[in-house]
C-alpha cells in the first residue's frame, strides 16, 4: 500500500483516489479469520441488541450500527484509472491474518 501512495504522490493530480485492493472481505468473514468469534443477529435485532448492550458495559457508537446494517464497499476505480494496475504485497485475508 505504500508503493501505491508513493505512486499516487508523484503521479497523480489532486482528486479524491481510494487506496484498497479489487477484493472485498465481509465484517463475518473478517472477524473469522483474525479468530474473532461471531453471533449472527437478524437485521431487525441489531438497534435493540445495541440499546440493551449500552446499557452494560459495551458502548457500541451510532455509526457502527449502521455500518453492520450497511456495509460499504471501497471503489478503487478512480485510482485504477490513474495507476493501471493495483500490485499490493498482501491481500485482503491475508492482511488479516498477520493481525493475529
């Protein structure tokens, strides 16, 4: 990711790029790997989970709410266009992994 910003610096004109490789990885998955455990919550039981866990000692912010609701995905086509070829060292998963 480095070499891509290094890039971005010297090549690119001033614009709003987005730095993240082609694959996606969801919020699951992700807790997975890094040997999180998960509970699967239906969607109409996130915001009441989330008020009743507030009440204990988990703060959980707004904005996380909403992100578990929705989840984004980062486009990286502006930066495509610009670099070509995206050549990072590691991949999402394995990103992850070395988070262990």
């Amino acid at each position: 990711m480095a070499d891509i910003i290094l890039k971005a610096i010297d090549k690119l004109p001033p614009d709003t790029y987005n730095v993240a490789p082609d694959e996606y990885v969801t919020i699951r998955d992700a807790m997975k790997i890094v040997g999180n455990p998960t509970l699967p919550v239906p969607l109409f039981l996130i915001e009441p989970t989330a008020k009743i866990l507030k009440k204990t000692l988990f703060k959980i912010p707004e904005y996380f709410i909403s992100y578990l609701k929705f989840p984004c995905i980062i486009d990286n086509s502006n930066l495509h266009k610009a670099l070509g070829d995206l050549n990072f060292r590691y991949n999402t998963k394995e990103t992850l992994k070395n988070l262990k």
